[in-house]
C-alpha cells in the first residue's frame, strides 16, 4: 500500500481536519516571532477597519512606526495608500465589517493594490487578546502565511446593478406593507372589500378604494367598478361595502393611499434606471444551435408517470411586481447568452435577482461546490478523528440563494423531470431538506449553462421515474447477488 502523503499545515488547516491540540499549537507558532512557517505574502499589510478610524499593521522592517492609525475620511484614505505605498506594500487584508470597508476598499483597489477582503468568522484570535492593535496584526500574519481566503466581490457594473435591484426590492417590500395596511384600515371601518376579491392592490380594488377618498358612499355604485373577471357578483361586493366611514380612518386610508403612490413612483424610477444599467452590459456569448430534440413541444416532453402532459408553455403575462416599460426577460437573455427561464421553476426575477448579486463571469468559482458553499445550499459538516460530529445549518442571508429556495419550492406541483425529483426527494427527506436540495440542483443548472452554453431541455417525470425504477433494481440485483441471491423477473 502506497504511503500516504503528509499533509502541510495549510493544507490541513483549509481542510478543517486540524484536532483542538494541534490548532492550538499553530496559533502559539503564528503568534511567535518565527512560526517556522512559509511566507506567501511578504509585502502586506494588515488594516483593522472602524468607523472613525483604521488601524494599519506593516512589516516592522518597513518603517521605525509598523503601526499607524488614520482618519476614515477620504484625505486619511489617501493618506493611508500614501505610506503603503512608500513601505513597498503590494497587498492589503481587511475584514468586511460592516459597510465601512467599503470606501477604504475603493481607494486601495483605485491605487493599485491587490485587497483581500476576508471574513471576520475565519479570523479569529485567542480569548483575551482583541484590540485594534493586535487585530491588525493579527490579519497581517495570517494573511502573510497564506491562511485566509479573500471574498467574492462582483464587478463594478454588477455591483451597481446589484445595489439598484435592492433598492427597487425595498420599495416593493414597503408597497406590499401598505397594502396591509389599508386592508387594516378598511376593516376598521367594516368595509369587507377583502373577503370578496382576492388582491385589494389590483385594478377593482384600487378603483374602489380612491372612489371612496372621492367621497363616494353608496355601495351599488363602487360594486359597478369591479373588472369583469371578479367572480362574486355585484350584490356581493355592494353588502361588503357598506362601512361605517369614521373620518379618522378615512384620514389615515388617504395617508396609506398616498405613501402607496409614492413607493410605486419609486420603483417606476429604478425601473428606468434599471434599463440603462442592462444596456450598458455587454451581451454574453452566443448560445449553440438547438439540438433536433431540443426542438420538441413541451406538451410531449412534459408528461409524468401517469401519462398526463402538461400545458405547452407560451407568452405569459408580466409578473405583478416584474419592471415594467422594457422586456427584462430579453435583456437577460442577451445578457447570459442562453435562456435561464427554461428551467422549470426559475422566472425572469429569479434569473435577475441571481445576476444582480453574482452575474455571469462563472470563471471566479472553479466549480459547481464553490459556487453552492458561496451560496450556502451546501451541507456544513464537521468531521472528527473520521467520524461525522456535526451536522448543522450554517445561517445565510445570501439573495440569490433565497431566490433559489422560493424557485424551488413552486416544483412540487410541476409535471416535469424537476417536478418528479422534487416529490421524489420530499418523500424521503421532508420538505424543508427538499427545497435545499432542489436549489442547490438549480444553482448547478444554472452554472452549467452559463458555462457551457447548452439550453436546458425537460426530459418529463416519465423519464425521472424511468431512471428511478431502474436505479433500484440495480440495487435490489446488487444487494441480492451480496445475499447469494439471483433476482427473477415476475411471470
């Protein structure tokens, strides 16, 4: 048997496999004067990042003062690059505290020094030893030895695009909030407008509603007002509609209406920003020629085990909260260079809020597991000695993965081959595991495509449940022949 190879100490402290005693004796060599270990990085330099203030840890070689304290203004920053400069500094360490790194890691990056940007989780230093001081310090050394990650960071024009779609998502978040909040206000006044058409903010409800700011009382005539495809009639909606009208929740519905109003100026804003920022991208790569069975209606490539088809996909009307005054789905494509939204379950805003936040360049995540431990849809296991100890999820606030989750949750009801993998998967490990684990399977679709530019073709749950039965009779034959066993097929 071959001899295993001794694993060095970075490798065994990126693994994670490092025991409590051995951690603890690579902390006490990285705090000593000579580690004994190999210097990666030798002209960095360390930067403890505060609000008023930084702390700049360099080599003790390169200036009678390593340690310098500057202003976080921007003559402090440009301060700051100036004695990196002239302490022959190539590359910086900081960690992302907050936003205030954000400034600071402009000026670096615009002054031609190479900036990593690391976490604060992977930083960690002993009990009783946390100061600014030292923090710089501290970064410096584990960052010369090579032992810290540098994190994502998008280009600049995804980085607009990014900070623009969060914006537009909050005023469509404080839309929904007032809603809610004239729903109260009519109910306070008993109006039941609520119980008899199913979306206050559409276009029978927001008639009725600015009506009765009008001054309009009489119940027939608001219920006139409905579209033709509310279903409760007309009798329904009057008897809904006869309220009490106090004036102070009148007043406060006129409030609601207008912050209403306003939130949907805004987003209209950030829709025409929004439409320069996508022109302004670069079109991606061209997609190859579709195969021959690519070009198959989705009626018959859509069908389940039981034989029904699925309705074949055409024009669909524009989500509610969806940008208006362009075609986003076509700017998308253009964009990405193939059609996201062939994959069952990912709309046009799950494609753009998953652009916004990683954009196109898959070329920064060598492969499909960087790409899922970025967006944390990966398992967070802990091994010990070979033995699983801890298997536990690893909190995330990333939006695209969130994106990813909701896309994934509409699968359970789809006749299609990740409709059949979902239920298949929700049956053995529950939903909550199972909307993972399908946004996961998502995430690789969609790095695979913008990779390999191949579309994305349904094969149907009848292909998945075809691939299922044979996988487990290949089991069944594997286990039996283990038995002394041979199996027969029933007569």
């Amino acid at each position: 048997m071959a001899k295993r190879k001794q694993q060095s100490t970075f490798e065994r402290l990126t693994s994670g496999k490092l025991n409590r005693k051995q951690r603890k004796e690579l902390i006490r060599k990285i705090e000593a004067e000579d580690p004994g270990l190999e210097v990666i990085h030798r002209n960095a330099a360390g930067i403890d990042v505060g609000n008023e203030s930084h702390m700049v840890s360099v080599p003790p070689d390169r200036d009678p003062q390593p340690i310098q304290e500057f202003g976080s203004w921007t003559k402090g920053l440009q301060n700051m690059a100036d004695w990196l400069k002239a302490c022959g500094i190539e590359s910086v360490v900081m960690q992302s505290t907050g936003v205030y790194w954000v400034a600071l890691y402009d000026v670096l990056e615009e002054r031609g020094f190479k900036v990593c940007l690391t976490n604060a989780r992977d930083t960690k230093n002993l009990p009783g030893r946390k100061s600014d001081v030292q923090e710089a310090q501290w970064l410096r050394k584990l960052y010369s030895y090579g032992l810290l990650r540098n994190s994502f960071r998008p280009p600049e024009q995804i980085r607009s695009l990014r900070s623009l779609w969060r914006l537009r998502d909050r005023h469509v978040k404080d839309a929904a909030e007032e809603i809610q909040h004239t729903q109260k206000a009519l109910t306070q006044m008993n109006v039941q407008l609520a119980n008899t058409i199913s979306d206050v903010s559409g276009v029978t409800g927001q008639a009725i509603i600015r009506a009765i700011l009008r001054g309009e009382r009489n119940p027939y005539k608001l219920a006139d007002l409905k579209d033709y495809r509310i279903q409760a009639s007309r009798e329904e909606i009057a008897r809904s509609l006869e309220g009490t009208w106090r004036e102070d929740m009148l007043f406060e519905l006129q409030q609601v209406v207008d912050r209403y109003d306003f939130c949907q100026q805004q987003i209209q804003q950030c829709d025409q920003r929004l439409q320069v920022l996508l022109a302004a991208i670069p079109s991606g790569p061209a997609m190859p020629a579709a195969k021959a069975e690519e070009t198959k209606p989705d009626s018959q490539l859509n069908a389940d085990s039981q034989g029904r088809k699925s309705k074949p996909r055409g024009a669909k009307a524009p989500r509610k909260n969806q940008p208006t005054g362009f075609d986003l789905a076509a700017e998308v494509k253009r964009i990405c260079g193939v059609d996201l939204t062939r994959i069952d379950g990912v709309k046009v805003m799950t494609v753009q809020t998953f652009f916004s936040e990683v954009g196109t360049n898959m070329s920064i995540f060598p492969t499909e597991g960087h790409l899922l431990s970025w967006l944390g849809l990966c398992p967070n296991r802990q091994v010990s000695g070979g033995k699983l100890i801890r298997h536990e999820r690893k909190k995330n606030k990333n939006r695209a993965a969130a994106a990813l989750r909701m896309a994934a949750s509409t699968l359970e009801k789809s006749d299609s081959y990740l409709g059949a993998r979902f239920r298949y998967l929700r049956a053995r490990l529950g939903p909550g595991k199972t909307i993972k684990a399908m946004a996961a399977h998502l995430a690789r679709l969609i790095y695979r495509m913008l990779t390999r530019g191949e579309e994305w073709v349904d094969r149907g749950a009848a292909e998945f449940e075809k691939r299922r039965k044979f996988r487990q009779q290949h089991s069944l034959e594997r286990l039996a022949k283990e038995l002394g066993y041979t199996l027969m097929p029933a007569a």
